[in-house]
C-alpha cells in the first residue's frame, strides 16, 4: 500500500534498523521501543490485521518469532518477554499492517501491559464457550 509505513519501510523507501530479512519478512528495531531491544516483525504482504493475513504465513512467522525471541533472550540475557500483536483502534493498533512485537522485559523496567480481569460467573463463561465452539 502506497501510504502504509511499514510497506515503505519494507521497500526501502524509509530506513530501518533491520535485523534479519528473507522473503517472506522484515525484521526491525521498533523506532519508538517499549524498552530497549524491542524488535518488530513484518510481512512483507500487506494485511491490515489478524483477520486478512494468511492462516500460513501467520504460521510461519510465528516460527520466525520464536527463533528470533531465543536468540534475544542469549544475546540480551532477558529471562521475560513480551508477545504483542493489536488489531484495530480499540485495541491498540496504530499501524495497520499486521505486525508483531517481540519486547524485551526486565525487572523493574517500568513498562505496564495489563488489563482488569473480569469475574464472570460460570454460567457467562459457558455460554461464551458454547457460542465460540459454535463458530469452528
């Protein structure tokens, strides 16, 4: 896409802090980390989310996350690590071309990803499970 960052980034019009690259993917420093090491994964196809992305390709690059998050955790010497993907406004999602953040987390670094639980009762999470397993 013509006015997407990370198509530019992929195409080598805007430059990047590359750390690995293949056919398939880019990978890249984030510009604006989370904490320092915060690696950022991007097909090279463009889907805007979780919900266009090929089932496979999806796949594949979460082997390639897995490989990258041990050698992070040798070379950095993390013990924690962070595994985050938003789709949409709502949930965070400030570019819209499917990504996935590798963060690198150490004690206390300051950095806060959480949410509020809900208590839901068991009847809630039944009926949530029967609507869902209704869907596959």
């Amino acid at each position: 896409m013509s006015d997407c960052i990370f198509c530019k980034i992929i195409n080598g019009e805007i430059p990047s802090a590359t750390i690995y690259e293949n056919e398939e993917f880019k990978v890249i420093l984030d510009r604006f980390p989370a904490n320092e090491g915060h690696i950022l994964i991007l097909p090279k196809v463009h889907s805007a989310n979780i919900f266009e992305i090929d089932p496979q390709l999806a796949g594949r690059l979460f082997t390639l996350a897995t490989k990258i998050a041990k050698e992070m955790k040798r070379t950095l010497g993390l013990e924690h690590l962070n595994v985050m993907q938003n789709n949409g406004t709502v949930a965070g999602q400030t570019v819209y071309h499917f990504h996935l953040h590798l963060i690198p987390r150490y004690k206390n670094d300051g950095i806060t990803i959480a949410y509020k639980p809900l208590d839901l009762t068991d009847g809630q999470i039944e009926a949530m499970r029967k609507k869902l397993e209704l869907a596959f």
